[in-house]
C-alpha cells in the first residue's frame, strides 16, 4: 500500500513536470520548450512566434535572431510601453537568458516575429525555424500552429489576441 502512494506519487510529479504535449528543442545549454504560433488571417504579412528558452548551463547566453523558410525576416521583439500605448519594438543587442533561468516569450510580453511571410499559418501545421544563439549555435525548432485567440500551446483559444497586433506597425 505504501509502496503504491510512492509509485503513484512518482507518477503525479513526474506528469506535472512534463505535461505531454511539450516539445522542447536542446543545443548546448540552451532549452527550448514549446515553441507555438498562431493561425495567420488572410493578407497578414506577419506572424508571432512564443516559447520557453532555459540556459541549464552556468554562463549567460543570448539569442542573437534566427530564420524561417516561410519568412523573408526573423526578428526578436519586445513589448514597451509608450505614451500609455503598448507597442512592439525590434530587438537588435539580443535577448539575454541569465544562467539557471528561463525567458518567456508570451503573448503580451517578448516574442519571436515572422516578418514578410510567404504564406499564412495553417491550424495543426508546424512552421519549421532556426534559432542563433551566441554560444549554444543554431537550434532546430518546430512551431505549432494554434487558433488566432490562442494565449498557450495546445489551448483552444477563445480569449483575446495580442491587443492590436493585426494592426500593429512596425517601427523599421
Ligand atoms: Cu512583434
């Protein structure tokens, strides 16, 4: 019986630790957990991408940027607040992850963006994309495509998008 408890235990902790679908991509030190995107509308010539990038090793690391076939650019951005206004600005120095930590790249917050794209985002389809670190290198990873009001991977949407991000200029 006791024995039982532990292997159940075992069981719970190693389920929330790992929820099934995550796909994490690793090179060198660096972790990159569930890269996820959305479905494009028609004529949208950009597209967001998230994900969870951990540096498990002991020295800072950066991502420098990165390239998708179905983007003319890759860019990294970041969310400022601007005369009360939200607006997204390009990245250029890189996005540094401390080492031990994590950097999210959520809705709302920093992400990835597909500029000039080729062609729009498919729900269940996954946008293939190479991340550039400064010292881990180059990293494979797969984007899953989730519903236009997605706010997580795998969720089904519903909620509100990126405030404006349809509409939303950029200043380059
Ligand atoms: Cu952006």
């Amino acid at each position: 019986m006791h024995r039982l408890a532990i292997f159940f235990a075992v069981l719970l902790a190693a389920a929330l630790a790992q929820p099934a679908c995550a796909v994490d991509f690793v090179a060198g030190n660096v972790k990159v957990s569930a890269p996820w995107t959305r479905v494009t509308p028609k004529g949208a010539t950009v597209g967001a991408g998230y994900m969870s990038i951990t540096n498990t090793g002991g020295a800072p690391d950066r991502l420098l940027g990165g390239a998708a076939e179905v983007a003319s650019d890759f860019e990294i951005h970041e969310m400022r607040m601007d005369n009360g206004v939200m607006r997204m600005r390009q990245i250029t120095n890189g996005l540094e992850i401390k080492p031990g930590q994590s950097v999210e790249l959520k809705p709302g917050s920093s992400h990835l963006m597909f500029v000039g794209l080729k062609k729009p985002f498919v729900q269940g389809e996954h946008v293939k994309a190479t991340l550039t670190f400064e010292k881990a290198g180059k990293v494979e990873v797969d984007f899953s495509v989730e519903s236009i009001g997605a706010q997580r991977p795998g969720s089904t949407g519903g909620g509100p998008g990126m405030p404006g991000m349809g509409g939303m200029k950029h200043g380059h």
